[in-house]
C-alpha cells in the first residue's frame, strides 16, 4: 500500500503545485499559530484552524516543505486522518 499511497500523494501535489494561492505568508502565519497549540494536526483540523477549505494552499505548504507528512503512510486525500506537523522529526 505504501507504494500506491505516495504515487496518489505525489500525483496530487504536483497538481497543487500549479494552482494559484492564496497569501502563502498569511497562511504560513496562521499555521504556525495552529501548531503551537497542537503539535500535530489532521488536515482537516488544520484547514479548520487556519480557515480554509480548500487544502490546495496547505498542499503547497507541504509541496515547500513548510509542513510535513508521510507520504507512503497517509493519504493526502483522506483529510481526517492524514496527520502534518511543522517539525519533520514528529512525523
């Protein structure tokens, strides 16, 4: 599953990666806010936290390497369980 897991994740942010943004300083600000609150957050709670809805910017985020995630562990897709942190050393 690992396998398939990271092609699908590599998949959707290289399409991320070409979507327009918004304010990317904004959002990093917001997303260090949410973390120092929660040391690891879910997607879905993350996009709560810094309200959006659309995850595309917190991809990007991740695409920059601002955020971080297993790639062959969670699906980005599945927005309630693929975990991020700030700090690659609690993933």
């Amino acid at each position: 599953m690992g396998k398939f897991t990271r092609t699908a994740n590599i998949l959707l942010l290289l399409q991320a990666a070409s979507a327009e943004c918004i304010n990317e300083d904004e959002l990093q600000l917001k997303c260090i806010d949410a973390f120092e609150k929660s040391g690891v957050l879910s997607l879905r709670e993350l996009s709560r936290e810094v309200g959006t809805e659309d995850i595309t910017p917190l991809l990007k985020l991740i695409n920059s390497k601002f955020l971080h995630t297993d790639l062959t562990r969670y699906l980005l897709s599945n927005i309630d369980s693929c975990l991020v942190v700030r700090d690659p050393r609690f993933i």
